[in-house]
C-alpha cells in the first residue's frame, strides 16, 4: 500500500475521468445502496480469490464505510504478485462516511451560495 488518499483526491479523480479502479470492499447489498461512480464492488471476503481481476490497474483505490478495512484490502492488493511493480494501491481516507459528509457539505455550500 502507498499510502491514504483523501475524499478530495478521489472526487478529483472521479471528475477528471482518471485511470483508476475504485474498488469497494463492502458487501453488494450495501454497494448496490449506493456507492462512488465508478467504483467496483469486490467484498473484502472474496478479494484473495478475486485480486487477479486487478492485473494490469495503474491505481488502485479501495474504499469501505470508514477507512479501516479499506486499509487492509489495499495492503492485501500492494502484496499480491500479479499486481505489477509501481502500481499505485491506496486506501481512501475517512471511508464513504466522510465522502457522504463532503458531498453535503458542498451541496450546502452551493444552497447557500448568493448568487
């Protein structure tokens, strides 16, 4: 794992139509609630058995409610050998909690904006 990125970064990324894989580790009935565009759902569960489905990524960015487990599922993804040297594997900082909580803050920010 490289390191945690911020919720900015991901947005960013998102937005610019960046070559990254979102991975999602949370459960499909929780990812089909809703989850970041883009993003793919592989449950933390099954990742050992489904990391192969990342060969070749250049960025890789896993993503959990919190922040913890997304931590864990990036270390896994960084160790695994198909994963080619100096791709980037990062865990999203603050989890879909604090991704919710921009998203809200900067639609309150444009309710509130005067013009």
């Amino acid at each position: 794992m490289d390191a945690e990125i911020s919720t900015d970064d991901v947005h960013e990324l998102v937005e610019s139509d960046a070559d990254v894989r979102i991975v999602d580790i949370r459960p499909e009935p929780q990812f089909d609630s809703g989850h970041i565009p883009g993003s793919e759902n592989i449950p933390f569960h099954t990742l050992p058995s489904r990391v192969g489905e990342l060969d070749g990524a250049e960025h890789v960015v896993t993503v959990c409610p919190l922040g913890k487990s997304s931590v864990q599922a990036a270390r896994l993804i960084g160790s695994y050998e198909g994963v080619p040297e100096g791709t980037r594997v990062e865990s999203m900082a603050g989890g879909l909690s604090e991704w919710e909580y921009e998203l809200e803050s900067s639609a309150d920010a444009e309710r509130d904006a005067p013009f």
